[in-house]
C-alpha cells in the first residue's frame, strides 16, 4: 500500500523539543506491545536517536562520523575520503553559526515487505529545519529526510530537499512502494 505524502505538514510541537533535537518517544511506551507495532515504535525510535546524533555530529564538523549516516551510494559514489575532503572544505570556505539543526518528529515509518514475505528494510519521513545566525538575524532552511535502516540496526539519511522524486526512487528502489509522490519540498529562508 503506499500512501500520498503531499498533504503531511511538519507538526513540531515544543514539548518535542530539547536545546538542539526532537526527544525520541520513551521506550516505556514498547509494554505489552508484539510483531509489527512493537517493531514500528522501535524504529520510530532508533530513526529519531539516529537522526538526532547526526545532526549533532554536523553541526560539530564531525565529518568522518557524518558520512557514516549518509546513504552507502552516495558514499560509495564519491569516496568516503573524498567525501570527507570535500565536506570539510566546503564547512571552511562556508563557516556557519548553527544555532539548530532539528529533524523530526518523523512523520511515516513503514516497513517494505519484498515478494517472499521478507522485510527489505524500514524507511521514515522526516522534516528537516537548520537555523544559522548570520549577520545577527536568524535564517532557516527546511526541508525533508528520508530514513532507510536495512536490519532494524543501522540507519541511513538522505536530505531529498534538492532532489527529484525520480532520483530519490532511483537511490531507493523501495520507498516507492511506500510513497506515490513525495512531499513538496523548497527551501524557506
């Protein structure tokens, strides 16, 4: 089944907020739960403490472990050590004053199940929104994440705010079948 995303909004509400990240849902909330739904509310966990330790390793210029969060075909694509080099290039050449890099509260998990009945991964939807200080005013970007964690384990990011839905499914084969279209997306200054 898949599902239209083009009418999801971004419903941050401040009790979700900590100084700097989206407070992942309390693992109390697992009691009693079996199969899929437990499954379901363990993702939405680990891809909220994921994104969350992602963003923070960006906006600390931690770049050897932020390429460990991008998608293994963009890496693969470019080299880790390139991808490195050119990172930490840009983030020099581009200093920013983060005051908040916030993803969430994700907005879709769904697990993709292949013809035989196999679990093929877990993908998540989230908004994305980055505030830098620049010459004393406050400026935002936002945007969308997708999340793809193959093994219930580790998760992989994708900012698709820049990308076309037809390059999204191309990286992710999968996440068509979860999405007809993907939620509009621009950036907001």
């Amino acid at each position: 089944m898949t599902s239209d995303s083009s009418a999801l909004k971004s419903n941050l509400n401040e009790e979700w907020l900590s100084s700097d990240s989206i407070i992942p849902i309390p693992k109390e909330q697992l009691a009693g739960l079996t199969g899929f739904k437990k499954d379901s509310l363990l993702m939405r966990i680990k891809f909220q403490e994921e994104v969350n330790a992602m963003n923070r390793v960006f906006k600390n210029s931690d770049f050897k472990t932020f390429v460990k969060f991008m998608h293994p075909a963009i890496v693969k694509k470019q080299g880790k050590s390139a991808l490195i080099a050119d990172l930490k290039e840009d983030r020099k050449r581009h200093p920013m004053n983060f005051k908040s890099i916030i993803s969430g509260p994700l907005l879709d998990v769904a697990d993709v199940i292949d013809e035989k009945g196999n679990s093929s991964g877990w993908y998540c939807l989230l908004p994305h929104r980055t505030t830098i200080v620049k010459d004393g005013q406050d400026m935002r970007a936002e945007g969308y994440l997708v999340g793809y964690s193959p093994d219930m384990e580790k998760c992989y990011f994708v900012d698709i705010t820049r990308i076309p839905d037809e390059k999204v499914f191309y990286l992710m084969p999968d996440l068509k079948y979860i999405y007809e279209r993907l939620p509009k997306r621009d950036l907001i200054p």
